[in-house]
C-alpha cells in the first residue's frame, strides 16, 4: 500500500501535493458517486479550480466519466462524476485445494468469475491461471484491463519478488508475478489472502471507519491479517500475521509448517475433520461442508468436533487481542455459515482471556467474495492512494483549519 509520510514535510513537493489532492478527488468520486464537482469541492475542501483541473485529468485519463445531470431546485444541472466501469481488473483467487479466476469493474462488481481444482506445481498454476485471464480479455474486448491481483494462501516477500511461505499450497518458493506478467503483459499484484480481505473491508465497507481491525481466515489453515492504526502491517518479508503457526502445544500433532501443535492445528477446519475421524469410521473422504451437515440433521459427533474447533478458534484469538487490541476481528471462513454456533463460542472464548476494557467486535463475513474483492482493491490502490480514511481525515483537517 502506498504511504504518505506526513510529517516529512521537507520533502513534499508541489509534485507531492498534487498527488494527494488527485487521490483525495478520486477516492470521493469512488465513495460518494455520482457526485457534481461543486459537492467535490465542499467536501474535500479543495478549490473548485483544483477539482476541475483534477478531474479534468481523471477524466481524459478514462478513469472518470460524465454521469447523470443532476437536478438542482434553482434551475442549473450539474453534471454529475462517477468512475469509469469500462475500467477492469482481473482476480485470481489461490487456495489448496480450487483456484477462482474472475473479472470486475473498478466498483468492484464481478462480471465473470469461474473455478478450477489448483494445479498441483507453481509453473502449471502459472500457466493455467495466465490461460484463463488471457480469455477472459478476448471475451471483453471493450474493457480497459487493469491488471491482475492474486490472492494466495502463503505469502508473498515484495522484495525478493517470490511466493514463500505457502504450507498448505505445497507449490514451494517461486516467481509467481513473473510468470504471469510475462505470460499475459499485465501488471500483477499478490497479496495474502487474509491481508486481501482486510483491503476488502476497508475499500468496500465505506460506512465503516474502523482504524484497528484484525481478519481471522479459518480454512485450510488459519491465516490472520492485520490492519492497526489505519495500515496493513506486512514486516519483513511480508510474514507478518501468521499467528496459526504459533504453538499453543510444542507435544501436539504435526503441522504443515513442520512444527507441532500450532494453533491452526486446532481450530482450522481440518482439525474438526480429524477429530470427528478419530471416532467415526469410513469417514476419509469426509469435508468440512460435510461435518456442517452432520450436525445440522443432529450428529452429535460431529457437533462436537465443531464446537471443539470453535473454542480453539476463541482460545487462539486471546493472542491477537492482548497483542494487538483491535476494536473489531471479522471471521472468514466455511464455520460462518453456522455462526449461530461458532460466534458465541468464539466471544465468550475471547471475553474470558481480556485484560482490560471491552472485548473486540467478533463479526463474520463471506469469504470467497472478500479474498476477490480485496484482490480487486490490491490493484487499484496503486491508482488511488491511500484510500481507507481519506475522506475522514479530510474532514478532521477541514476542521482544524476552521478553528
Ligand atoms: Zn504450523
């Protein structure tokens, strides 16, 4: 995510002022579309000059476009702004087991999308992923393409430009956006699939100001990713969040990791698959949709597998909330479609381990939908800047100067 340093006033250009102000006007076009430039103007504090020229910009840019004519009561009709839908960019989701390639508008609207089982090696995914994307352009011929974003069950180190760290995957370390820029000349951006739907969160839940906010991805594994005073933290080489490879019990069962008893060996679906299989028979085949409706028509075996899993899920998220304190954690995952069992097992978990004040909002959301939508969001954020709170902080700056 690109950053604006504030307080390095030194360094700030004309450049970079110009920059922040173009940021400032899209991202309001992009929270409050349509919108006339005159309502630009008053909300962003902006000379009306500046958001004319700005937009004016945006517009011969084709990432803006006229919309509607607007009605006012005393006669003039202001043309109202929206963003360009003929913008595109392309997704492709990577878990274990399927791969989802999909197509959305710069709001983030899906027009196609479609899955396939995950090639079991890194340069077959490549290729398969790139043959898709490369079909999905001939089928849109009108779209202006973007980029790809891709979002991964591992991580990605930015620097050495690899895949690293991807246990469940078992593709090993490659250069994933290599192959797939040079395979499709598109811009591609990878992303964790956790980090992905914080960025989901926070660009298209926009009545939501939630500065300090972690997401819990219970899966396959358990990925978290973590969003604190208004940023994604990465650390070195993108590793940080990866809290599932904990050890909550140095003598428990093998992890993909390689090490023993970690926290994801508890309280990712598979683990409620493996306890249920240790008192079930011919249950190999079973998957965690399965186990969900066991216990839905009344297999008790099964529901206890799941609350078992549950208070894992809880015990585990104590770490994040007496390390990093977010006001808020949002669950994705399969186990949210029975959050009526899972949600209050998960809080009291949570409220029994806090050290001090409230315990954090505990809220689901739908998984396969927020690691595509932040998926889209990782490739337009290069465009529109640091988007999440603009608005917001515009106005507390607005404030001040009226002071
Ligand atoms: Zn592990």
């Amino acid at each position: 995510m690109r950053r604006i340093d504030f307080t390095n006033t030194q360094v700030a250009s004309s450049e970079t002022a110009r920059d922040i102000n173009r940021s400032v006007v899209l991202n309001l076009i992009r929270r409050r579309q349509p919108i006339s430039r005159a309502d630009l103007a008053r909300v962003s504090g902006l000379q009306r000059s500046t958001v004319s020229l700005i937009t004016e910009q945006l517009i011969e840019q084709r990432w803006v476009v006229n919309g509607p004519t607007g009605r006012l009561p005393r006669g003039r009709r202001p043309t109202f702004l929206r963003l360009n839908e003929k913008r595109a960019i392309l997704v492709a989701d990577i878990r274990p087991a399927q791969t989802t390639v999909g197509l959305a508008d710069v709001n983030g609207e899906f027009l196609s999308q479609q899955a396939f089982p995950t090639p079991k090696d890194a340069a077959a995914g490549a290729q398969r992923i790139a043959q898709e994307v490369n079909e999905l352009r001939k089928a849109y011929p009108r779209l202006i393409f973007e980029g790809i974003g891709v979002s991964l069950p591992g991580r990605y180190d930015e620097a050495a430009s690899r895949v690293i760290f991807a246990p469940n995957l078992k593709w090993g370390e490659f250069d994933l956006k290599g192959s797939l820029e040079k395979a499709t000349r598109l811009r591609v951006e990878l992303e964790n699939a956790a980090n992905a739907c914080v960025l989901a969160e926070i660009w298209f839940r926009p009545a939501e100001h939630t500065r300090d906010m972690v997401v819990v991805t219970v899966s396959e594994g358990i990925g978290t990713g973590i969003f604190l005073n208004g940023q994604l933290m990465r650390g070195a080489h993108g590793m940080a969040g990866e809290f599932g490879h904990v050890a909550l019990n140095p003598a428990g069962p093998k992890c993909t990791c390689g090490g023993q008893g970690c926290w994801e060996v508890y309280a990712s679906n598979r683990a409620a698959i493996r306890e249920y299989q240790a008192s079930v028979k011919n249950a190999e085949r079973l998957t965690f949709q399965d186990l969900l409706s066991r216990s839905n028509s009344g297999d008790s075996i099964a529901s206890e597998a799941l609350d078992k899993m549950a208070h894992a899920v809880g015990q585990g998220m104590r770490m994040l909330v007496a390390g990093l304190a977010p006001s808020e954690i949002v669950v994705v995952g399969e186990c949210t479609a029975q959050w009526e069992r899972f949600g209050p097992i998960i809080e009291a978990e949570v409220a029994a381990g806090i050290l001090f004040g409230k315990p954090p909002r505990i809220r689901p959301a739908e998984g396969s939908m927020a690691r595509l939508r932040g998926t889209v969001a990782l490739v337009l954020q290069k465009h529109f800047g640091p988007s999440a709170n603009v608005e917001e902080e515009t106005k507390v700056s607005q404030k001040k100067a009226a002071r």
